[in-house]
C-alpha cells in the first residue's frame, strides 16, 4: 500500500520489480540497472522520509504493514507464551500478551493488537482495546509482579474502545485504575509505541520507566482528526492539527515526555521489518539491562517523580 507522498517512488520501485523479475531468466542479468535504480530510490526515500510533516508521520503510522504485537513476539523474542482472557468477562483480542523472553531475560510482553488485513482488523477491533483488554493487561502486569519479571508494553492503538457497551462495562475505570496500578507496579516497566499512541486507549498501557517510539509514530491526547473536528468542526483540518499537537517523536523527546527513539530503516518500518525487528532488540535489551540495576525503592520513586514532572512549566 503506497501513500500519496511517496508518488514519486512508484515508477522507480515498478522498473525494479519487473527488473527482478527479468533476472530469473538465466540467460540476461540486470544487476547493474538495478544497483543504479535502487541508488535513486534511496535518494528520493531519504529525502521524502527526511522531511516527513507531521500528518505524513500519521500516515506511515498507521500503515497496515508495520511490524504488529506478533511480529515482535514471534521474532524479536523467543518463548512466547500467550495468555488469555481477564477473569471477569472475555478474551479481548484488541490487546494480548504473555510470557517472553528477550535475549536471556523472561519478561512479560504485552501490547496492543492490529491486524494486516481487513479480517484481521476486524478481529482485533482494529487495536481499540475494550475494558477486557484493560483488565487482562492488569492481570499480566500482577503475575509479572509475583514472578519478578520485567514488563514491556507495546502501544499501537487509535484509542479504547468509545461504544456503550465498552462504556458499560467500565472503559474509563478499567483504564484508570491500570494506571494507578502501572505507577506503583514492583518491576520494571518498559513502554514503546510501535504505530499509533492514541488517547487513553495507548495510556492504559502506557505508564513506564522508560518510553521510547519508533521514529514515525505518533503519540497523542486526541488524533488529529478529532481534534481538527472539536477545534474547527471540521476533520479535513487533520493536517494542520497535527502540526500544532506536537506528536511526532522528535517533539516529544524534545518536550520530555519520552525517553528515547529507536530509529527506523529508511522508508518506514513496513518498507524493512526485520531491520526494525533488530534496531527494537537493541533499545529494548540496552534499557532493560539499566533499568535491571535499579533497586525497587529507587525505581518507584524515579517512575512517580517522572510523571510529576510532565507538564510541568516555569
């Protein structure tokens, strides 16, 4: 699935394919031609994925074939072991998570879940969380407290679940309480937002030592088209809302809200995901291993005076 900005990709990347597809003939080589094309690609890449706006950074965001929760747990780690269901109500497919391990550390992984295509969006109720999911994320995160076990959550959400009967069954309470849960939790915690970070929906997981982002996601109070229609009651202002709201992550880093940037191969996550796969292995392992050598009282401490301070201007 090609955006609207990388238009100009399109005839290059189609030359290369039917070049490649050339190439099984025996008989003719076109190594060459392709070396030169592919040199050209990664020049417009650079200088497209360079100057990204931030609503063009929603867009990659939201491309259905970023690395998903499965992705990360089936070959970034090793062991997985899903856990089901919240003891309450259900097996929410919006958020899943279980046992892992990363390197030589067993973690708790747990995350939000899209799908790649329609089908499978529509199973996981495209990452909207409802209050089940919220509350089997609690479950996992009290069984990695019992066990001692680090905890990592991956945020890829456009918010929680808003129908009644998510509403009915407590979506602000099961999110609220997560978070109150998440502050005092007796284990390190490791937060990072592989897509989109929308609303409460990404906070109910979202409560962290340490928060890091790919570099072209997004993490926000509101999408942009919400707050485009509750500021100018109009959705096409996506665009310019998203410039004002500060999402990408070089913003918030610069406003300190997270902590790190694990930086994507150029063109996106879903142009390379084993790349990303790797590049996330690394950020991951490097902050667990600090985080690790910090005693329990310290850890709280650090974790609360951290979310203090958000916000905080003089």
């Amino acid at each position: 699935m090609a955006l609207d900005f990388e238009e100009p990709l399109a005839a290059i990347e189609s030359d290369i394919s039917e070049l490649h597809r050339l190439n099984d003939d025996p008989k003719v080589r076109f190594n060459d031609e392709i070396a030169v094309l592919q040199k050209q690609l990664n020049k417009k890449l650079e200088k497209i994925y360079n100057n990204l706006t931030p609503w063009q950074t929603v867009q990659v965001a939201r491309h259905q074939q970023r690395p998903i929760i499965y992705d990360y747990a089936n070959r970034l780690f090793s062991n997985f072991i899903e856990l089901h269901g919240d003891r309450c109500f259900s097996d929410d497919a919006g958020i899943v998570g279980g046992f892992a391990t990363l390197g030589d550390t067993r973690v708790m992984l747990m995350g939000h879940q899209k799908g790649k295509s329609t089908e499978e969006n529509i199973a996981a109720n495209f990452g909207m969380a409802y209050p089940d999911g919220y509350r089997k994320a609690l479950r996992l995160m009290k069984l990695a407290e019992r066990f001692n076990l680090p905890v990592i959550s991956l945020i890829d959400t456009p918010g929680a679940y808003p129908g009644p009967d998510a509403e009915a069954r407590g979506q602000a309470e099961a999110i609220a309480r997560n978070l109150t849960e998440m502050a005092t939790l007796r284990v390190p915690i490791i937060v990072l937002v592989t897509g989109e970070g929308g609303s409460g929906g990404a906070l109910g997981i979202g409560v962290g030592d340490r928060v890091l982002m790919l570099s072209h996601a997004v993490y926000s109070v509101i999408s942009p088209e919400g707050c485009a229609s509750i500021l100018w009651r109009d959705g096409a202002q996506a665009p310019v809302a998203a410039e004002a709201m500060k999402i990408t992550a070089a913003s918030l880093l610069e406003l300190g809200i997270i902590d790190d940037i694990v930086t994507e191969p150029l063109g996106g996550a879903h142009r390379d995901p084993d790349a990303t796969l790797k590049s996330v292995g690394a950020k991951l392992t490097k902050h667990l291993n600090a985080l690790k050598k910090i005693p329990t009282k310290k850890l709280l401490d650090k974790r609360f005076n951290k979310y203090a301070a958000i916000g905080d201007y003089s």
